[in-house]
C-alpha cells in the first residue's frame, strides 16, 4: 500500500491537503499561463520555420524543377511505392508550374496561419495532408530502407507536430484564435475550440 501523503494548510498556506500521491487535482497550481505561452512560442516557431520554407518554394528553381523533386524519391524503392510515386508524377506532368504554386501557396498559407495563429484547426489539418503527401511522393515514405539507413524522413515529424499543435489548442496562445473563435458561430471548429 503506497503512503499516504498529508500537507496541513496550516504548515503550508495556499496548498491544499491530499491523502493519495494519485489525486493530483488537489495539488498547487504554480506558474501555469506560462505553460500556455509556451505552446504558443512553439507554434510561431514552426510557422516561422514553414515561412522560411516557403520562401525557397517562391524561388525559381524550385518552381522549374519540381517534377525532378518528384522523380528524385523513386531511387532504390521497392515496386509497390515507385508506382505510387510514378502516379503522383503522371498527375504533376500535367502543369507542373501548377502543382508547384499549389505547394508554394499551401506552404505560405500554412506559414501565416501558423504564425498569427489563426483558423488553426484547418491549418492543422491542411499540414497533416500536405506533409504526408510530401512524405510518400518526394521523400519516398523516408526509404529505401536498406542496412545503414538512418533517416524516416523530415514530414513525418512534421505530422506529428501539427497533431501535438491541435491537441494542446495553440492557436488560442499568442494568438488569434482566442479572439474569432466566437465570432465564427457554427464554423468555429475551423479554429482552435474556444477558451475553456
């Protein structure tokens, strides 16, 4: 039987007493708006991190050159994902200008709403998709995966901080999500929930 922890309000003024190390709602709260700020410094930072990608999307070369990013994840795959990426490439020869500006303007959109922390909820959403397209086209699902392989990939990380940013509401700190959350009415799942 675990020991039983008791804390007198009287030895200790402000906390509150508990009988069981499990029953944390009792303990003090200390210092937790920073925990909020935080998470919001975190999510301005990976937008800043998009923005900067952005940036090398607006550039030429990746504009002229973006069947070759396509093309460059099929070395050494097996034949169940080079078809995949063969399929995504097909689609990109048709405007390949297109598909880039589509990429360059998703990644900018991303970049803003990630910054300024607005309609969070889709953005996030629009990260998971986007960085899983990158993930299984251009970077070949992080393969091939062969003795000395050490690398799944960047975009897979990536989805999995878009996930973390949705689970702990962070278009709500230092952002603009707290504020038009209200205002949207029935669409307000579009931004971070509102302010609980």
């Amino acid at each position: 039987m675990p020991p039983t922890i008791s804390i007198s309000s009287q030895e200790h003024p402000g906390t509150a007493s508990w009988n069981s190390p499990n029953n944390l709602s009792a303990a003090p709260r200390v210092g937790k708006a920073w925990r909020g700020n935080a998470i919001g410094m975190w999510r301005i930072a990976f937008g800043l991190v998009w923005a900067i990608d952005a940036t090398f999307k607006w550039q030429p070369a990746f504009q002229t050159g973006f069947v070759s990013y396509l093309t460059g994840g099929l070395k050494g795959q097996p034949a169940l994902v080079r078809a995949w990426i063969g399929f995504w490439i097909d689609i990109v020869k048709v405007d390949p200008h297109v598909f880039a500006l589509i990429v360059t303007g998703a990644e900018t959109a991303l970049a803003v709403a990630l910054i300024f922390g607005v309609f969070s909820n889709i953005a996030y959403a629009g990260g998971v998709l986007l960085g899983f397209v990158i993930w299984s086209t251009a970077e070949g699902f992080g393969g091939p995966y062969v003795a000395g392989s050490t690398d799944i990939g960047a975009s897979i990380i990536y989805i999995l901080v878009f996930v973390g940013l949705f689970l702990s509401q962070s278009g709500l700190h230092i952002g603009l999500d707290r504020r038009i959350t209200p205002m949207l009415g029935r669409w307000d799942w579009l931004a971070s929930g509102p302010c609980r």
